[in-house]
C-alpha cells in the first residue's frame, strides 16, 4: 500500500577534496541539495576544504553534518580498519571537534552525524563499532542527528542513548536481500541510469520500497536520500530528484528543521 507522501532530505557526502586532489562536484552540486556531510580530514578533505564547503553549505541554506570515517587517506575510508572501540569513540570525537572549529567559527550550528565509507557499514552490523560511534556523538552534542540505514545496529546503538536518528535511502547504490548495500566491487553496485535512480528514490518515499539485486522489494522507509557527490553527473542527478520529488509533491527540506 502506498504511503502519504511526505518531506524528503537530500544529502550528499562533500569536501572531501585534498590538497591539489579535487573530487566530486561540490558548486554545482549544492544548490540541488538540502544536507550536506563534510568529511572532517581522516578519510579525505583538509582544513582548507573543510572551511571552504561549510561556507558553501551556508551560501545555499543547507544543513551541515560531519562525515567522519576511518584515518585512512590512502584507502578514502572505504577499506575497514581493525580498530578498538576506544580508537573508533576517539577518532570519531577528533572529527567532530575538527569539523565544529569551522561551523563555530561562521555562528552555525552542526546538525547531524553520518559515518563515511567502511566505518558506515561495519555500524551498521557490528555492535561494538556502532556503540563507540554514538558515544563519540553523545559525549559531543547529544542533539545531533545520526544518519545511518534503517534496522541497523547504528540505529540501535544511537537510540539507546537516546540519539534522534534519520533513515537513509542510497538510490544511486544496489541492495542485497538483508537492506545492506552491494559491495562496491561487485558489477552493478552503482546504479548509472538516472531515470532508474529517479524511479527508485520516489517509491523509497512514497511506498517505503525498495527492489534488491534479487528482484525482490525489501522495506526501505528513509528520511534521508543520499547523492555521492564524487559519482559522476551528480549534480544533474541531484536537479532531477528535486524535479521529480516537486512533481510528486513532494517537499523538500532538511530533516533536523521538520
């Protein structure tokens, strides 16, 4: 049965620029957009990059959130690191209080939390890591916001401290069966067709669905649809969500200011 439709985030993961290396889109991308996760300088991005996105994020009203991941540069956070929970808890501190020195700085408010890469998707099954994570959050501001997938173990971890959540939906990214995201290696991981992505962004929203890699609907109920900044033709794909979200009646706005 299809559900009432309702307001939508969108979000996208930015700045995570280095030095002389530029990746992904973050100009044109932003206007599209209404949350944005800034990586905070361990998985990529640097200080510079990180002052400039979050004044770009308060050019265009958008929400900001810290992208914190693994202290893996070389990898970009997307290879998973055996850490204690201890070094999870204080890296994830370390990244948030990076990040906050720049949205401090400007009078602006850091609205919610979401993990990067690897250390995302080991939350959102192993217990442990997903518990340091929302302790890292709460020890720094328990009002913010973890994003993370639904029925997961990060959701679990942050609600048990009493942390709001938001429901993330990756429309751009295939699904297994069990709601985890199909490895990135795997062929057809990343969904390239624009309309198709459309298509399954809007029954996230209205229906709550999902099609996995198996052709088979599994439960997606979002609060939150993601745009990978570094995929390519992002910000178009980004304009037409907003388009096709507007001729649905859908509206569009960032989930910490419903």
């Amino acid at each position: 049965m299809q559900l009432t439709y309702r307001t939508i985030d969108l979000n996208s993961d930015l700045g995570e620029s280095f030095g002389a290396y530029r990746l992904g889109s973050d100009e044109e991308i932003m206007p599209y957009i209404t949350s944005a996760n800034i990586a905070c300088g361990l998985h990529a991005g640097d200080p510079l990059v990180m002052e400039r996105t979050v004044d770009l994020a308060l050019q265009h009203g958008v929400a900001i959130g810290a992208h914190p991941g693994f202290p893996d540069l070389a990898g970009f956070g997307r290879r998973v690191m055996q850490l204690s929970a201890d070094e999870v808890e204080t890296n994830v501190l370390y990244q948030l209080g990076a990040l906050y020195a720049f949205v401090r700085a400007r009078g602006a408010t850091l609205a919610h939390v979401k993990p990067h890469g690897a250390l995302y998707n080991v939350a959102a099954a192993d217990g442990r890591v997903a518990a340091a994570i929302a302790k890292a959050v709460n020890r720094f501001d328990s009002q913010l916001i973890v994003v993370c997938f639904p029925n997961s173990a990060a959701a679990d971890a942050a609600q048990e401290r009493g942390l709001r959540v938001a429901f993330e939906g990756f429309a751009d990214r295939a699904y297994n069966p069990d709601g985890s995201l199909v490895a990135r290696h795997l062929p057809g991981a990343v969904i390239h067709d624009h309309a198709l992505v459309v298509t399954r962004a809007l029954r996230m929203v209205r229906e709550g669905k999902v099609e996995a890699c198996d052709g088979e609907d599994i439960a997606m109920r979002v609060d939150t649809i993601c745009v990978h900044g570094d995929t390519a033709g992002a910000p178009r794909l980004a304009a037409g969500l907003r388009a096709a979200f507007a001729e649905a009646g859908i509206s569009v706005s960032p989930f910490g200011r419903r």
